[in-house]
C-alpha cells in the first residue's frame, strides 16, 4: 500500500472518529450536551483532517475523486460508525 493511500486511510478514520464523538457525545457524557458551542470548534480539526485525506486519496488515485470517496464511505459505514455506536450505545443504556 502506497504512502499516500495510507494516510489518505488515517486521515479519514480519524476525522470519523472525531465527527462521531462531536455528534454523539451529547447522548453519553452531560459535558458534550452542556457545551455544543464548544464542540462546535473541534469542526475546524475534523474540516481539515477531511481536506487532507481528501488531497491523498486524489494524489493515491492519479487524479480520480470516487476510489477517495469509496474509502471514506466505507471506513465510516463499516467500521466507525457500528463499532462505536455498539459499544457506546449499549453502555449508555446499561
């Protein structure tokens, strides 16, 4: 796997991970409910972090914009988003 592939996986699993705590932090811990104004910053990281896997995926790709998209729909709809709602979901209703 090419370096730029590579990172182009980090970018976009982090800025998941980031997007899912900022959305659904609200319905877990009381701080992210109190403080959505707050939360509302770490908009800036998550932005960025999705430019730059956005660029590697173009460049790990010669130029093409869906093989990127493709990888990032499915590091989300297949890995972050189940796992995580899963895990923190269920022990939110213990």
């Amino acid at each position: 796997m090419s370096n730029t592939l590579t990172l182009t996986i980090l970018y976009f699993i982090a800025a998941h991970l980031m997007t899912w705590f900022q959305l659904n932090g609200q319905f877990i811990w009381t701080w992210f409910k109190l403080n959505p104004l707050i939360l509302c910053l770490f908009g800036v990281p998550v932005s960025y972090l999705y430019i730059e896997a956005t660029k590697y995926s173009f460049i790990a790709f010669d130029e093409l914009l869906w093989p990127g998209r493709f990888i990032g729909f499915a590091s989300w709809y297949n890995f972050i988003c189940p796992i995580y709602s899963h895990v923190y979901g269920r022990r939110n209703q213990q």
